[in-house]
C-alpha cells in the first residue's frame, strides 16, 4: 500500500535513510538525520503543495518517496527533483517504481512540468529506475561530491509531465 507520510512514519523514513548516509554514496550526506529532522522535512514539502508518500507492508514503512523544488527562483516553480529511498531488503521487487508512479501522478495534478532525479554514480539500479520512469540523461557532472574520501559523479535524469 502507498499512502501520504504522517508524523508517525517520520522514525521509519529515517532508519532507511540512515542507511544511504552510513553505508554508500546514493546520499551525500555524512552523519545520521533524527525523526524531528525527517519530520521537518516532510512538513516543508508539503508546505510547497509537494508530495511525500510510502510504501507500508505489513503495517510498516519499507520506502518512501519525494518531490522538493527545483530551485527557488519564481521562473523554476513548475519543476521538481524527486528521490526515492527503499528499505535494503525491499530492493528489486518493483517498489521504486510504484512509489515514483504515485509521486508522478500527484505532480501532474500539481501542474509541474518537469521532474529531475540526481543519481551518484555509478548506480546501475537507480539509473534503470529512472530511465524505466522514462526519464532521460540531461547532465553529468564529475566529481562534485566527496564522501568517504572519494570523489563522487553525479548525473541528471529528467523527464517532462507535458501539463
């Protein structure tokens, strides 16, 4: 089931997301979120009119995912960058997929044009999320991140909602 995040979920949506930060480069940041952090971040999404939905199997959170704005500039407020997390046993059975699906779904209804994803690379399994999402490579970026003590690629997908 994919349903609306609520206050509650915000300690589920962070164990998942902890693991990204502690254990690989998918996200650049370096040190764990807490649950009122994740909370903050939900509200702030939603307060832009923005979607954040999870998956619940077997009334738990096992993904979530997001839009934020693009940029903040006025002329960028029909295009989002969405993410999406699963928990690690949840990988490769399809969810990323719903879960985008309903985000995508609700940024139509929204009225924004353009969706962008960033993905560290390389991350075969994101890249074939994005692209089975129809989203196309616009931009690659080298080295821009450093974590680990490594420098870290990132590349663009986009795909336009055509509203």
């Amino acid at each position: 089931m994919i349903r609306e995040a609520v206050e509650s979920d915000a300690a589920a949506i962070s164990h998942i997301y902890n693991f990204y930060i502690e254990n690989t480069v998918i996200s650049f940041e370096e040190k764990p979120v807490s649950s009122s952090v994740i909370q903050s971040r939900i509200e702030a999404v939603r307060e832009a009119g923005l979607p954040w939905v999870v998956a619940i199997e077997n009334d738990v959170v096992v993904g979530y995912a997001y839009a934020t704005k693009w940029k903040e500039r006025s002329a960028y407020r029909f295009s989002v960058e969405v993410s999406v997390y699963l928990a690690n046993q949840m990988q490769g059975r399809g969810l990323g997929a719903k879960l985008y699906e309903t985000v995508f779904s609700k940024l139509k209804e929204a009225r924004i044009n353009t969706v962008i994803g960033g993905i560290t690379l390389p991350n075969p399994a994101s890249v074939a999320l994005h692209e089975k999402m129809g989203m196309k490579k616009v931009a690659h970026f080298e080295k821009v991140g450093f974590k680990f003590n490594q420098w870290q690629d990132v590349g663009y997908w986009q795909l336009n909602l055509n509203i």
